[in-house]
C-alpha cells in the first residue's frame, strides 16, 4: 500500500509541510533542532513513505550526533499523515529506517520521545546522556544496534562536527 523511498533534494519541502502539519507550531525551537542546524541529515536514512497515488503520507530523518566523544544517530522527526495514523506506517518506517542504519554500520539510535510509543522498539531511558536544555530527561532514550553498545556511553549531546 506505501512505498518507501530514500528522500531526494525534490521531498525537502513536501516533507517539510509533513511535518508542520504533524507537530505543534513552533517544533524546530526544541532543543534537538539546535543539533540539526547546519548538520545535514544522514541522506541514507531519510526515508518518505507514498501511496499508491504518490501522495507522501509518512516521513523520518536522522541526524548524526556526537554524545561526549561517542557518535550516535539522532532518530526523527518522524511523522504520519493524520489520514493514515494508526495504520503501522510510523512503526514501519521506525523498523525499516533501523534496518538500514544497522545495514550501513550504525551502531546507536536516540531520540526525544514518548517512552510508550517507542519502547516498543526497543527504547529505554539513557541515563547520563544529556539533551541541550530544556529537555525532560524522561523522554531521552536510546535503542541499541549491537549488543551492549550503550554500556559507558554519557555526557552531552552535541552537534556532529567531522
Ligand atoms: C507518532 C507517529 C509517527 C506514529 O505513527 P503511526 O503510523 O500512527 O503509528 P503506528 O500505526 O505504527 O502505531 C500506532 C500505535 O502507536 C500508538 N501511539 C502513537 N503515538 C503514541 C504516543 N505518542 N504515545 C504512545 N503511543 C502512541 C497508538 O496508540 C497505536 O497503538 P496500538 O498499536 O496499541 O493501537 C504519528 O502518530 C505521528 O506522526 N504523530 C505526530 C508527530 C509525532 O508525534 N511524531 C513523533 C515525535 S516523538
């Protein structure tokens, strides 16, 4: 019923327009978009979802994020067109998104969340781990890609320099 594409320069604004529709207003004044700011997302992993139609109807970015001296993804935003939520597309873009990243050698996800939607995913609280302020650090979690690669990581998030 969907397809999933990898995003081109083209989806920017469309996905954009998702996501303003999706969030409150004022979304990119949370502090995860301070680590975001001229960052480009990871272009591998920023994954529109269509219908049959053509019409884009789910959307994911990840950025890359340093925690301390440890790298990690940064999942989201992550959206679902009110028309389709609650039909498994966010869960699907989630999974096949993690997929990949675990294809292309990523090792950590997090993100700025609710704990009930995403632990199903595998997210837990990440303790140690601190988002630039204001962020609740109930909602700062973390999903591993290989086994005990969370163990020793803390510190602040900041934003990814090469
Ligand atoms: C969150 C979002 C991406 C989920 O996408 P979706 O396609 O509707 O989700 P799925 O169909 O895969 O999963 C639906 C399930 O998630 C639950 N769910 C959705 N949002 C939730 C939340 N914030 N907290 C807890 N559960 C949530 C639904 O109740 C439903 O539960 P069920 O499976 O027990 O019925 C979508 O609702 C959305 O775009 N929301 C607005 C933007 C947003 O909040 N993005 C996430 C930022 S943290």
């Amino acid at each position: 019923m969907f397809h999933f594409d990898v995003e081109t320069k083209d989806d920017w604004w469309e996905v954009e327009a998702l996501y303003d529709l999706c969030f409150a207003p004022g979304r990119t004044a949370l502090s995860s978009y301070r680590l975001r700011e001229d960052v480009d997302p990871v272009a591998d992993l920023s994954i529109v979802a269509r219908d049959g139609d053509g019409i884009l109807a789910g959307a994911i970015r990840y950025w890359p994020v340093h925690i301390g001296t440890d790298v990690a993804l940064l999942l989201g935003p992550v959206a679902v067109h009110p028309t389709h939520q609650g039909e498994g597309l966010g869960g699907a873009l989630i999974h096949d998104s993690m997929s990949r990243a675990a294809r292309l050698g990523w090792h950590r996800v997090m993100l700025v969340g609710d704990e009930p939607y995403y632990r199903r995913f595998g997210f837990q609280r990440l303790s140690g781990v601190v988002m630039p302020p204001p962020t609740n650090p109930d909602r700062v979690l973390g999903h591993g890609l290989a086994d005990g690669i969370w163990d020793g990581v803390q510190g602040d998030v900041t934003r990814y320099e090469v």
